[in-house]
C-alpha cells in the first residue's frame, strides 16, 4: 500500500514541476510554439503571429523553407583497367573542362624479362617533303628575283600635237638573267618581257593609232620616224602614258626545265601637254 501511494506522489510532482506558467508551452496545428498563456489563432485569422520565446530563446514562427541547390558532377571518364602502358600516358579523371577534374598519370608497364620500366619509345618525325625544281624555281622567280622598272620618252620630247603622231621610246632592259643556288638546286632563270602601254587618251578610237590601249608589244618603240610604237590624239590637254612592263620566267634546274606561268610586272608613267597648232593665213 505504502508502495502505491509513494508513486502517486512522484507522478503528481513531475507533473506539478512540468507545468507551470512560464514555461509550458502549447503547439498549434501548423507546428508553431505558443506560451501556455497564448491562445491558438483560427486558422482563417490573417495576423501573423510573434515570435514566442521557450526556455529565454526565441522560436521563429512562419520559418522560410531553404532549398539546397544540387551541386554537379563532373563527367567521370573510365580509367583504363590496366596498372599501367606502354610507353605511359594517363587519362582525366572526370570531365578535363571541369575545375574538379585532374589528369592521373599511368606509368610505363615493366619489361615482361628484366622486370624494369622500358624507356618510352622515341617519335620519328615524317620525313619533311622534298621540294621539286619546278617549285624551287617559282619561290626564287617570285621572291629573289629584283626586275627593273622601265622608263619613258616621247617625240616630240614636250609633248604631243592634235592630229600628229606621238612616237613613245621605252628605256631599261627588256631580258634579265637569274643564277640562285637553292635547296639542292643551281637554278638558272631567264626573264623576258613585253609591253602595255594606258595612252591616257579622254578620246581614243579605233583607228591603228588611236586606241586607248596598245596590248603586248614586243619591243620598245623608237623615236620619230622610225619607231613603231605611236599614237595620235585628237583633243588637246593633259594625258599620262603608262607602261607596263609584263615579265616571263623560263628556269632550268636539275636537269629539268619549264616556264613559269604567273607574270610579274613593273611599271612607269609620265604626264604630257597635248597642244592643238590653228594654221593662220597672213596677207
């Protein structure tokens, strides 16, 4: 009986202890902590309710849920599934555009007799690709070669006359020579040339001596009577000749020969009066 009665007290007790005022606490429906005191609010009520305090630390109430962004992985590349390979190597372990990924060195496999590391094998370059003559000779044509510039002289030497022929003399060498020793080759360039010539004409026609182009002449024209190189204007003011000096390259080298196709030039130009003489009759 004794027994019975003594654990009735305990019980009272704890409870007794358990509750009191300043401390206990009540929970509502969405999980919020109230003072004994503080009553549950209807659920349609739209006050938020205050912070409360249990034990003198304050309880939120309403907490914000936080959401744990997925951190990514990198891409995992197999590693190879042997210890070691020939000649060493190694492999990325993960993606190798990844901040997280690593490169992991594989060593050399051993000699399967000694046992010891065999030294990587060395690379052979490819042998570098032999340059033909033909290709020797149009590098020298196109980069070594220094081709003359041509120069100008008109009769009459002050310029031409309305209806008279203008005889054009072109100066500077029209054939140069070329001895380059290159690559393995002694080549030997040949260069000739012929002539363009703009007459600068505001008026040309189609008479022999009147078109405002005279194409690929083979020499260089010559003064007055005898040269073949002329042009007749028929309006006076100022003109500009322009000739063009188009260069062809034959080359042997090797014991092979050929021309190369792809001219170079060289040019020059010179402005003229072209004047017009009125006859005038004198009593």
């Amino acid at each position: 009986m004794r027994r019975i009665v003594l654990f009735s007290v305990l019980i009272c007790g704890i409870a007794a202890g358990a509750v009191r005022a300043d401390a206990a606490v009540n929970v509502d429906g969405h999980g919020r902590t109230l003072r004994a005191d503080e009553s549950i609010p209807s659920s349609d009520s739209d006050s938020p309710l205050p912070p409360p305090q249990l034990a003198g630390r304050p309880v939120l109430a309403n907490r914000p849920k936080l959401h744990k962004r997925k951190r990514s992985t990198p891409r995992r590349v197999t590693a190879p599934p042997a210890p070691c390979t020939e000649g060493g190597g190694g492999y990325w372990d993960g993606d190798p555009h990844q901040p997280l990924s690593e490169f992991v060195a594989v060593p050399d496999c051993p000699d399967p007799v000694t046992g010891t590391r065999r030294p990587p094998s060395p690379t052979v370059p490819a042998p570098a690709a032999v340059p033909t003559a033909a290709e020797v000779a149009a590098q020298i044509w196109f980069w070594e070669t220094l081709l003359p510039d041509p120069s100008l002289a008109t009769s009459p030497p002050d310029g031409g006359i309305t209806g008279l022929d203008l005889y054009l003399s072109i100066g500077g060498r029209q054939q140069v020579t070329f001895d380059v020793p290159a690559l393995g080759y002694d080549v030997h360039i040949e260069a000739t040339s012929v002539y363009d010539v703009d007459w600068g004409d505001p008026r040309p026609d189609s008479s022999p001596h009147g078109q405002a182009v005279t194409e690929d002449h083979p020499n260089q024209g010559g003064p007055y009577p005898t040269g073949d190189l002329r042009h007749q204007y028929i309006e006076r003011g100022e003109v500009t000749i322009t000739v063009t000096q188009k260069w062809t390259a034959q080359w042997t080298a090797g014991g092979e020969s050929g021309t190369i196709e792809d001219r170079l030039v060289t040019s020059a130009s010179r402005t003229i009066p072209v004047q017009e003489i009125q006859a005038v009759i004198t009593g």
